[in-house]
C-alpha cells in the first residue's frame, strides 16, 4: 500500500511560516517605538520559525517519499536533484535557526542583526527551493504525456530562457 503524496501540502506550510517569521521579525526591529506590538511580533516570529521547522521536518519527510514514489527519466531525475539539494540545505538552515531563537528565547537573550541575516539567508533558501520544486512539477507535467518527451523538455529550456531574458 502506497503511502499518498501529502508533500505538496506541508510545502505551502513551511514556506508561509517562514515568510511570515521572517516578515514579522524584520517588523518589530522596524517598530522600536511601538513596545508592545514589537513584543508581539517577536512572539509570533519566534513561534512561526518553531511551528516552520516542524513543519519543514515533516515537508522533507513526505519530500522523501513522494522521490521514492516518482518515475526517474533524466529530466525529471535532474530537476528532482536540484529541488532535493536546494531543499536540504534549506532544512539544515532552518533547523539552526529554530534552535538559536529557542536557546535565545529559554536564556531570555535578544537576537540582533545577525539573526535577522539568517533569517533573510534561510527564507531565500526557502524560496530557490520552492522554485526548483515548482520547475521540477512543471517538467513533470509536461513529460506526463510519455509522448515526445524530448521536444517537450524542450520546450520547457526554451520557456526558461525566455523567462530569464525577460528578468534582465
């Protein structure tokens, strides 16, 4: 018995849990003047930044399995590799960060600018992975067919590049 793809569920957690942290601590640096709203905001940082890495362990776990659950042709292969590697390195990152605020936070110590850095460090690295996981979804679909896979991958390089042509 297959166990379903819950992946693309606990993606849309991870990745809003540390946006949000992310945003929400950049805002109570912003709101010095403002005590109680920027003790709050800190909270809520902190407690999406704990409930996102729980979430992110569960999003590499089902990660894991929906890679043992897909066909491996090389351009899925390839797009799936990327999408891993960028997204462990994510998880790694976002586990540090999780244990700093938590080690700050039961030594009841401040976090400061550096800790903001790896915040905007971990939610880029969050949002490459996701990038990499949405283009390896598109590749996917495309090669669903198994009718011209070639010309589909294609299609798909060509599609990139117009996008990156359009970026510049």
């Amino acid at each position: 018995m297959s166990i379903p793809n819950y992946h693309p569920f606990f993606v849309h957690f991870t990745i809003g849990l540390i946006i949000t942290s992310f945003g929400t601590f950049i805002l109570a640096q912003i709101l010095k003047s403002w005590l109680l709203l920027q003790k709050e905001l800190f909270i809520v940082s902190r407690w999406c930044l704990w409930l996102g890495a729980i979430a992110s362990a569960l999003t590499v776990l089902s990660g894991f399995n929906a890679y043992s659950e897909t066909s491996h042709n090389t351009s899925l292969y390839c797009a799936m590799i990327i999408h891993c590697n960028w997204s462990l390195i994510a998880y790694v990152a976002f586990l540090c960060m999780a244990v700093i605020s938590f080690t700050s936070y039961i030594k009841d110590k401040s976090t400061g600018k550096l800790f903001a850095l790896g915040m905007l460090i971990i939610s880029v690295l969050v949002i490459i992975a996701g990038f990499y996981g949405d283009k390896f979804r598109h590749i996917k679909n495309l090669c669903s067919s198994k009718r011209n896979i070639a010309s589909k991958f294609q299609q798909f390089n060509n599609l990139a590049v117009d996008n990156i042509k359009t970026l510049k």
